[in-house]
C-alpha cells in the first residue's frame, strides 16, 4: 500500500484556516448571523479643529422702540475652536469668538433714541452631544447635535452720538434727527440729518458670563472635513452690556447664527476586520443562484427550490467546517491526503468542468493550497469563477 503524504505538510495552518474562513463567512451571511466579533483596541479620537463666520443677533434692553430695522441690531462674528470626542457621542469643545454686538431704538420721545455697539472678545467652553455614534451611525452624512455650556465676554462699548461733521444728533418730538435742539424759533434753521453709524464715542468696557445652549447639523464632506451648520443662544447674566440705565433692567440675550468648516484628524478606522465590515450582511447564496438564474432560463419555482437547496447545503458546510478548524488532521480523512505515487491515476476531467480551473497542476484532484489560490484570485479580480464556483469548489475539495 503507497504511503501517503500529508496535505498539511505542504500547507501551512493558516492557509488551511483561511479556507475554513470562507466556507463559515458564506454560511453565516446567508443566515443572516452576526459573526462573533474579535477584541480590538479602539482607535484614539484625536482633536478636531473648527472656523467660521456667522451673524450675531442682540436681545437686550434697547432696541424695544418702534421704528429699527435689522441692520440695528445684526452685526458678523468669527469663531475658532478645538473639540475633544469623549466617548464616541460626547464632546467637549473649546472655542473663541470675535464679533460685535448692536443694538437701537427710535421714537417720538427724544430720551428713547439710544444706539450701542460692544465689540466682543469670548471665551467659551461646550458639552456635545452628538448624535452620530449615539442614535445614528457613525458614518452618517448628516447628523444633528446638541449642546450647551459657559462663556466669558470681554466686551468694549461705545455709541454713535455724533453727525459726519461732528455735531450731536438732536432728536425731535416728529420723530426726526436734525443738527439743532428743538426750540420753536429753530424749526425754520434746524436741518434734517442721518446717522452715520460711526460708533465714535466710548461708553466703557465690562464683561459678561453667559449660558450658550444651541443646536446645529454636521454635513460629512469626506471622512475628515465636515461642515456644520449651528445657532447658539447666549443668557447673559449681564443687565449692562448696553451701558445705559433702565428701570426695570432685564439679563442681556444675544444669539449666534453660524457656520464652521471642521477637521478631524482622527485617521478612518480601519483597525477592525474588514470582512465585518464589508461582508456582514452579503448574502451569497442568493447572489450565486441568481448567477444560475441569470445563465439559465428557469422559472420561479426553481429559483425558490435551488434556493432553498443551496441553503440547507451550506448548513451542513458550517458544521463541517467547524470540525476541520477543530482539528484540520483528524481521522476520517477530512483532508483528502494522496499518496504520491497514485496521483497519475486521477483523471483531470473527471472534476467538474465548472471548477476544473482550480486544478492548477493538472493532477486530478484539488489541494488546499489550490484552493486557496484559487480564493486569492477571485478577491484580486483576476479570476473568472464565481462566489457559487468558490463554493462548489470547497464542496469538491472535502468530498472528492
């Protein structure tokens, strides 16, 4: 009796595991099983960088008269930031803003005529809370977050009172703005002027401690560069930012419409198996009957039967493959081992012509290392068999 050689001599372990891969990875995706995932260390979030521009809109204690327009009370600000992902959905963001604030008012009572602008220097310090990652994917195009925290503005404030020619404006009962006080014997020499809004004449400087709450979307351009699209309101604990007195003084609120283009220099993760990530959900039972399908005229009925035929196939392929990985040398021959001197006696055309390429040796039976080849081949696409034939093959090669 001819000795036989071992197929595992020639084949390393691991190849004959990848083998066993494939079978289990056609088996489970057909039956829709989540594949046990392997421990892998989470890559590290590293910091995003964010900028942008936007409009700063004033709530305050001026500006309650008739007779403003928006222009009143809307002025641009930048803003610059950094945030920090904590926990997949949460994060914290460290952010600065330059701008201005504004504000008037117009009436018929000449003391109710006030004008401001603050130009303001803040600091701010945010919790987000990111719904990518938390109620949608990851990997979303657009995704809505959320956020509030703590701001420090240092704000600078001065008021227009003064004409181009550097006269005071007079405001008068008609609801006009002339370059003399409103006396009787003035009505015929008084001129009507405008406002240059040159904030020429100081108020003072303070600050202020607010509480921004706000909202936004992020609109995922490429894997690292995002655009987000937000707006935040600011509760001021300040009754001054103006610079006037009220009686009755409420807190100072002030709202921030902006838009930032954002950095992300956390790398794509690629640290997990790329088969969960691609595979999973591919069913290739059903892609491979459609290939018979496709090649063969025949009716539903036979597309259900082949179907279902093909999937209780695969069934007992799990189990199989289950035992190979267990021990790939076990006794009962679940590799084919040939003795050498026999392996002339096989005849080429006796495998399946379907499969016959696999035989790269022309010896009449199918090797692991062959069908591992064979499997390398199809994933670089330089292969013509298909995902049925790969299967076919791996049937063969236990069975032959």
């Amino acid at each position: 009796m001819s000795t036989k050689t071992q197929d595992s001599s020639n084949t390393s372990y691991m190849s004959n595991v990848r083998i066993l891969s494939i079978a289990i990875l056609t088996a489970v995706s057909i039956n829709g099983m989540a594949q046990s995932k392997s421990d892998t260390t989470k890559q590290k979030e590293l910091p995003s960088i964010l900028g942008g521009v936007g409009v700063l809109y004033f709530n305050g204690n001026i500006g309650k008269e008739s007779g403003v327009t928006a222009y009143s009370t809307v002025r641009g600000g930048y803003t610059l930031g950094v945030e920090e992902r904590l926990a997949g959905f949460l994060g914290v963001q460290l952010s600065g803003l330059y701008g201005k604030l504004a504000s008037s008012e117009r009436s018929d009572d000449p003391t109710k005529n006030k004008n401001f602008q603050s130009t303001v220097l803040q600091g701010e310090l945010d919790l987000n809370l990111h719904f990518d990652g938390f109620l949608i994917s990851k990997t979303a195009t657009i995704a809505p977050f959320i956020y509030a925290g703590i701001s420090f503005a240092s704000l600078t404030t001065a008021t227009d009172s003064l004409s181009a020619a550097g006269t005071p404006y007079y405001y008068w009962t008609d609801g006009s703005i002339r370059n003399e006080a409103q006396n009787a014997y003035d009505i015929t020499t008084a001129k009507v002027i405008q406002r240059d809004y040159v904030y020429e004449t100081p108020l003072g400087s303070s600050s202020a401690l607010s509480i921004p709450i706000g909202l936004g979307a992020k609109f995922r351009i490429t894997d690292n560069i995002c655009m987000n699209v937000q707006a935040a309101y600011y509760f001021s604990f300040s009754k001054n930012i103006e610079h006037y007195s009220f009686a009755n003084a409420k807190n100072d609120k002030y709202l921030f419409s902006f838009f930032t283009v954002e950095y992300h220099f956390t790398p794509k993760d690629n640290s997990v198996d790329p088969n969960e990530k691609i595979y999973d959900k591919v069913d290739f039972t059903t892609i491979s009957v459609k290939d018979t399908v496709k090649a063969n005229d025949i009716s539903k009925d036979q597309e259900n039967a082949l179907l279902e035929k093909e999937k209780n196939r695969d069934t007992s392929a799990v189990d199989r493959a289950a035992a190979f990985f267990a021990d790939p040398n076990a006794g009962g021959g679940i590799l084919k081992d040939i003795d050498k001197g026999d392996i002339g006696k096989h005849d080429p055309n006796k495998i399946p012509e379907r499969i016959r390429a696999v035989d790269k040796n022309h010896d009449g039976y199918i090797t692991s290392q062959e069908i591992t080849q064979a499997i390398d081949e199809f994933f670089d696409g330089t292969s013509t068999l298909t995902i049925a034939d790969i299967n076919y093959a791996i049937d063969y090669f236990f069975d032959q």
